[in-house]
C-alpha cells in the first residue's frame, strides 16, 4: 500500500486573503504546496488529503487542487472551530481551530493506512520525502510506531531573523523529547544560539530539529480521539489554546504510546518566516531547477 500525505493547509485562506495573494516561487508561477506534491509523488506517495476550511474550498480545488487531479489520488478535509465532541462549548469570541493536532484528526475518514503529516506552505526537499515514503511503506498498518524527519538545524535559520523551531533530543535513532527553543539564529561569531529566559544558550549545527514532518499510522488517530477530549477538558476553555502535533508526540513517547523514528535528512528547508526570505525561496529553487532536480513547469 502506498502511503498517504496529509498536507495541513486550513489557515492559507485567513493568511493570503481568499487564496488570491499566494505568492508563486517558481519559474512558472509554482507556490510551495506544488513542490511538496511533485516530490511527494516522485517518492512513492499514493494519495494526498489537503486539510483546509470550507470557506476556500471551492477557491481551493479551482486554485491549487485542479493541478493535481490527474496526478494523483486527492481528497478534501475540513478544519473548523465548531468540529468538536459533544458536550463541549467554544469559548466567546475564539476565532481560530485547535491547532495541527486537530487539523490531523479531521482526516481520518480518509486516510487507511501509513501517512505522513506536514505543513502546506514549507519547503521541505525531495530526499526529505524520499527517506519518509520509504519509511512509510514498509511500516505495518497495525503498527503503533511513528517517525519524523529530522533536519539539522544548521538548514533551517533565516538570515533574517530568529525563528522558533523544536530542539529534539534524539538516542539511538528514536526521538525521546521535542522542547520548543525561541529566536534562533546565527550570531556574528558563527555559532546558533537560542533565548532561553532571557539568557543565549548554543545550539551545534548538527542538532536535529522538528518541521513539522511527521509519519503515522492510523493508530495515531485513537489515540488523539480521546486525548483530545482530555485536552478540551483542561484547556478548552481558554481563548487560544491549541492542542499541537508536536505536544502530542512528546505526551506519546513519555507515555509509551508510540516510538518515533528519526530519519535524518541532509535537505536543506526553506519557507517564508520574514518578507526578505521570499526572494531566498525564490532564489533556491531557481537553482534546483537550473541543477535539472525540477522542470522549469512542474504541471506541463
């Protein structure tokens, strides 16, 4: 069975207005979510599930979707504030969806088999899909184990700025936490340092971060059926809680729900966190494309 991708994309609307401000990267107009699909697809993916709200759908499937239907298998989930257990009220004025870890949940009903999990809107590297698809197809339906794919955090900084991103502490191949480290960057000595309370702390180069690219089996959704339960119990009251994939799988691995897998990727990643790293994007995969890696259109 070929695995599944799930690509979270509920909050593009409310991001890029209506879908109609997406920013092409590529040489012919390609946004982003196009190169994850290329390379997913060029992996060994089967299907991909595009988690968005229902409010762009019909934008949505015109816009992006449409590129895709004679490519590979698609289907549609929807993310919304009000898709929740019965018995649970949303608080007054909150606006926004739980967090990615409702995101996933809500694509259930589509998905049967290994899947993977990643963000819409970040660049993430053919090999990146590669080691995870590989992973995926020989993991067994009934399994309860789980990977991620582990970039150095040398490949994820901007030059522009800190950035946020998961520190992960991993032994013997297997992820054992994810704490989530502030303002990142390299200093003018070279080294990556963090703000940790107010104090710099250093971060190696060769230390594996969480981008959000994860694969499961359908054992995940059990198990965030009833913990979502527990967390709208404790924090669903508060305007913005959000109950986050990367929570989650560290509650699973303290608990011995799952083992996470680290798959080590030399990619190098590349989103938009800051208006001057657009070109950067733009930039890096205009060389991929002159190294042949990608067409100059990936659609034609």
């Amino acid at each position: 069975m070929k695995p599944t991708l799930v690509l979270m994309a509920a909050g593009m609307g409310s991001r890029y207005g209506g879908l109609k401000q997406i920013d092409p990267v590529g040489p012919s107009g390609e946004i982003v979510m196009d190169y994850s699909v290329y390379d997913a697809i060029q992996a060994g993916f089967g299907k991909v599930v595009f988690i968005i709200r229902p409010d762009i759908e019909e934008v949505f499937k015109e816009k992006i979707g449409a590129r895709f239907k004679d490519k590979i298998e698609t289907a549609y989930a929807f993310q919304t504030l009000e898709n929740i257990p019965e018995g649970f009220s949303i608080p007054e004025g909150r606006v926004k969806p739980w967090g990615t870890g409702q995101a996933v949940l809500v694509a259930r009903e589509h998905v049967t088999g290994p899947f993977a999990v990643l963000n819409a809107d970040d660049f993430y590297g053919r090999a990146s899909f590669k080691v995870l698809a590989d992973e995926l197809s020989a993991t067994s339906v009934d399994s309860t184990d789980s990977c991620m794919v582990g970039f150095y955090i040398k490949n994820t900084i901007s030059p522009n700025g800190g950035v946020t991103r998961g520190q992960c502490l991993v032994k013997d191949e297997y992820l054992q936490s994810v704490i989530e480290r502030f303002e990142i960057e390299r200093k003018e000595d070279g080294v990556i340092r963090f703000n940790d309370d107010g104090e710099l702390q250093e971060m190696a180069d060769g230390e594996f971060t969480s981008m959000n690219m994860w694969g499961f089996t359908p054992h995940l959704f059990d198990y965030l059926e009833k913990d979502f339960v527990n967390f709208l119990t404790e924090e669903g009251g508060e305007m913005k809680s959000e109950y986050l994939l990367p929570t989650i799988i560290d509650q699973m691995i303290q608990e011995g729900a799952t083992r996470a897998k680290v798959l080590p990727t030399d990619e190098k990643w590349m989103g938009v966190t800051y208006p001057d790293d657009k070109p950067l994007v733009m930039a890096g995969i205009r060389a991929l494309v002159d190294k042949g890696l990608y067409p100059e259109n990936l659609w034609e």
